[in-house]
C-alpha cells in the first residue's frame, strides 16, 4: 500500500448496524450533496412557483363554488353525484396540496399574508397550530424514531414489531378502516391530546382538555356543512347534508391512504432513539430517506396527493415548494443508487396492500408471528 494512499474511516454511527457498508466520508458527502440540492432550489424560487400555488388556490375556489352551486340542486341525482365529485375534488386539493403544503412554510418566502404558514387555516377540524405541533415540529424532526415520533401508529396502531403489543391491536385493522373514514376527526384528537399532554401543568386531564379544544375546531366546521349549507339549499337540505358527509369522507379516506402508503409500506424502516442520538445532518437526511416511500403516478396525480407522493423528497426537504419535489426525486435516486440505500418506491395499489397486510399481521404478538413464519 502507498504511503500517500488514504484508507478510508469506517463509518462509526449509532446506526452502524443498518449503514455498515458506508463510511464517515460517505454519510458526510450525502449530506454536502443533498444540501446542496436544497440550496440549489431555495435559489431559483420565483415567480413561476408562485403562480403554481396561486393557480391551485384558483382550481380549488373553482371547484368548491361550482360544487355548493351544483349542490343546491342536488335533490336531482346527476346534480348530487356532480356536486359530490366537485366538492370532494375540492376538498382534497385543499387539504393536500394547500393546506398542508403552506402550513409547512413552503410558501412563506412569497411574504403573501393569505398564503402563509402563520395565518392559514385549513378546512379541516384539526387546528393548524396544533397540527404544526405534532407534524412540523416532532413527527418531522424525529421520523419514525419510537418513542420520539406519536405520528407512528398514532397512538393507536402497531406498524412494526419494536412496538410493544397490546390486546387492543387484534383489532386494529377495523381501528383503522374506522379511522380512514374519519381521519380528520382522529388527527384533531390525536393532536389535541399530544399537545395538551405536553402543556399541561396544572394536574387537569389532559384529555378533557383536549376534547374541548377540538371541539372548538369541530362546531364551525359541522356548522358549515351540516347545517348552514344544507339549510342554504331549500328542498335540498337532506341529500345536500349527505353530500358534504360524503365529500368529507371521499377525502379524509384519500388522505389516509396516502399518508399510510408514504409512511408504513414493508420497506420503512423505523429507528430508537438510542442510534439517533448525537446524528448528523448527514445521518439525519439518511433517516428521512429510510424513513419514508414514494408513490409512483401521473403529474394529476402527484398533484392530487400534494406531491406528498414524493414523500422521501418532502420528508428531506419539507420548507421546499411542492412543485419541485419531481424535478429532484431523480438526483435523490441517484445518491441512493450510488451509496446502495433504499429508495422505497411502487404504485399506490402495492403500497396500500403492504399496509394493509402489516397491520393485519401486526395485530398479532410477537412470538405468535415468529411462530406463523409470517
């Protein structure tokens, strides 16, 4: 061996056990590289990623007004199943890709006071500020770590076999049908709960308080839709009720779907809190990548899941405009494919059965699923 020749370090991590075949120079580069992919993107932002979401603002308000006037006639059938799809369509884009795109500051360097991160309030009866709470602060910063992140399983579901099992989760694959069908109702006591757990010093039951504070997010919302729209529609009032029920549904059942699909596929892997302990920035990008899948699709689509379809890319850089995460998913690929990392991607129709399979298997015990080869 030369003298002059440079052996490399090992890479010496807390996660060495799963990133054995990369060395500190490895992970280091990673993170120069991914960096450099945000600071590239960070610098080009202008006027054609503002028109973008203000376009999409216009799609959504479209789509809304088009659907309530349609409703007003929805005693007729084609009026209601027309009013329905508009409405859900809506309701959709404006919990995906507006909602939870600008309430994570992805448009805050615009310095519109109506498209930020501060003032957005979404239609949705989970509160903003606490959903940026338990999603922004803890969920991103410590994906997928037990114990750190509550968005694994959300407190209810066991989505790995590092989570401890309980007689409840036998049935948990109907948890989660019923949670599918009213996820924002889940998300709003889920982060209610969180939220008034970690406040809370006064000795009150942290989940009295946190019914109180959802219910002050849910009474303008139901109001909104179950009683002042429908009275607004006349003779149509009953099926215009179980319109805005449906749409309501259609996307709390499509949001968790992606959501579930970007973040629980067999391929995802979680962490403790012990090999993130002391990470880089380098490790910490690394997590994000493991940590994540991406589902594949059209542009319409992509759009449809506020480009959270590319969750791996949201997860790395969750500040950065929706709309780029498909022009830098390539070069992501890419630094997976050069230092041998997962880039855990497949159709909507295969991640959605991977889920649904792992929580059927999950309901069991440890030594039960040991025993069934499963």
């Amino acid at each position: 061996m030369s003298a002059l020749q440079i052996v490399p370090e090992p890479y010496e991590g807390k996660m060495s056990p799963i990133l054995g075949h990369l060395t500190g120079d490895d992970v280091n580069e990673i993170g120069r590289r991914l960096d450099a992919i945000r600071d590239e993107v960070l610098a080009d932002r202008g006027e054609e990623d503002a028109a973008y979401i203000r376009r999409l603002i216009r799609i959504h308000r479209y789509l809304e007004v088009s659907g309530r006037l349609t409703l007003l006639a929805s005693i007729l059938p084609p009026a209601w199943l027309t009013g329905t799809t508009l409405l859900s369509l809506a309701k959709i884009i404006e919990n995906m890709e507006l909602g939870h795109n600008i309430m994570h500051g992805q448009w805050d360097w615009m310095r519109d006071p109506e498209i930020h991160s501060t003032t957005w309030e979404w239609d949705n009866v989970a509160t903003s500020q606490d959903w940026k709470m338990t999603h922004n602060s803890m969920h991103h910063t410590w994906t997928n770590v037990i114990g750190r992140d509550e968005d694994v399983g959300y407190g209810r579901l066991r989505v790995t076999k590092d989570q401890d099992w309980e007689p409840e989760h036998l049935f948990q694959v109907a948890t989660n049908l019923l949670l599918m069908t009213f996820f924002e109702y889940g998300i709003s006591m889920y982060d209610s709960a969180v939220n008034s757990e970690s406040i809370s010093h006064d000795g009150l039951d942290s989940r009295k308080k946190a019914i109180a504070k959802a219910w002050h997010k849910i009474k303008p919302q139901a109001f909104k839709d179950y009683i002042a729209f429908p009275l607004l529609s006349g003779i149509s009032a009953p099926t215009t009720f179980t319109a805005n029920f449906t749409a309501n549904v259609v996307r709390n059942m499509w949001t968790h779907t992606v959501i579930f699909c970007g973040h629980f596929p067999d391929e995802v892997q979680y962490f403790t809190e012990d090999q993130v302990e002391g990470e880089s920035k380098g490790d910490w990008y690394i997590r994000q990548m493991m940590g994540s899948a991406n589902i594949e699709g059209s542009k319409l689509f992509h759009t449809m899941t506020g480009n959270l379809s590319h969750q791996i890319e949201h997860h790395l850089f969750p500040d950065l405009p929706s709309n780029r995460y498909s022009e830098i998913a390539p070069q992501v690929r890419e630094i997976c494919d050069e230092y041998d990392l997962p880039y855990t991607t497949g159709r909507l129709s295969k991640q959605n059965f991977e889920v649904w399979r792992k929580l059927a298997i999950l309901s069991l015990p440890n030594d039960v699923i040991d025993k069934l080869g499963l």
